[in-house]
C-alpha cells in the first residue's frame, strides 16, 4: 500500500473508533524516516490502546506489518510504526503537552 493511501486507510480506522481530532501531516520533505505523520486523540487511556491495538490489526489484514508499537502499555501516548506513516494515539493531556502538529507544521 503506496504511503498516501496508507495515511488515509489509516485516518479511517482511527474514525471507525471515534479518535479524535485526527490530522495527517504530510512530513516527506521534513524528515528521511517516514512520510506521513497521522495524530489523535482518545478519549482515556483504554480508548487510546484499543485504537492502536486496532490500527495495527487492520493494516495486518491489508498486508502492511507494523514496524512496531510502543506506549501501549500506559496508554497516555501509543506510536504505530507503519514504516512511512507513523501513528501517534494521545491522551488530551498528552496532546496538549507535546503539541506535536506545531513541531512538525514549522
């Protein structure tokens, strides 16, 4: 699955799960790791862990194997490594600390 394709896929399985305030940054000329950047918010730490538990589920029934997955264990921040689009599940709290859309839009 091409990255751009991946991204939207993505977007919508976070949607499916009720994230919110999902955004998609289009990273290809900030960094050499990936090319897309997708952020979220749950509603509570149960709510982010199942979002990233079920984002890595449905892109191994597209064929695309997560790289890797982290913070599930707490649940305030998971990160799915899809290779070119990396997953970020945040707590508002979070979110709202590490402001990761205004790191990455500069």
């Amino acid at each position: 699955m091409q990255s751009e394709a991946l991204s939207t896929f993505v977007h919508e399985k976070i949607d499916d799960l009720k994230g919110r305030d999902i955004i998609t940054l289009d990273i290809q000329n900030k960094a050499s790791f990936a090319d897309y950047m997708v952020i979220a918010s749950g509603n509570s730490n149960r709510h982010v862990k199942s979002i990233a538990q079920n984002v890595a589920m449905e892109c191994r029934a597209e064929g695309v194997e997560p790289l890797g997955i982290e913070g599930n264990d707490i649940g305030e921040w998971s990160l799915v490594d899809l290779g070119s689009v990396i997953v970020h599940i945040m707590t508002d709290e979070q979110r709202d600390k590490y402001q990761l859309e205004q790191l990455w839009e500069e």
